[in-house]
C-alpha cells in the first residue's frame, strides 16, 4: 500500500469532502480531507491504481492537486 499527503487546492465545504473522499473511493482509494490543512491522506495499492489516477479523480471534481 501507498500512503500519502496531496495537497489540494479549492476545498471549503463539507460538500467538498464528500465529493473528494467519494470520488477517491469509488476508485479503490482510502481519502481523508484535512480542509483546515487543504491536504488529503490518500491509501492505495500502486498495482490497482497509479497517482495520475488519483490526481485525476480529485481534479474532476474540481479542485487543483498540487
């Protein structure tokens, strides 16, 4: 398993955690949003799912990883 801190740009709201840690999950991702850190604690195994991935699921909600 991977484990680590993104940084993440846009978030505000507990919409935006639902959104975010929803999307995580529904692609085999264990997400945790820290909003007063703009951070999200992403697990993962590196075999069913790679960063770019990750990366792209956040993005598509609409928030910028940095």
């Amino acid at each position: 398993m991977t484990n680590m801190t993104l940084q993440v740009e846009g978030m505000s709201c507990g919409h935006c955690v639902n959104s975010i840690e929803g999307a995580l999950k529904a692609i085999g991702v264990v997400g945790k949003v820290n909003l007063t850190k703009n951070t999200v604690d992403v697990s993962f195994d590196e075999n069913q799912v790679d960063l770019e991935a990750v990366k792209e699921a956040i993005e598509e909600q609409g928030y910028d990883v940095e």
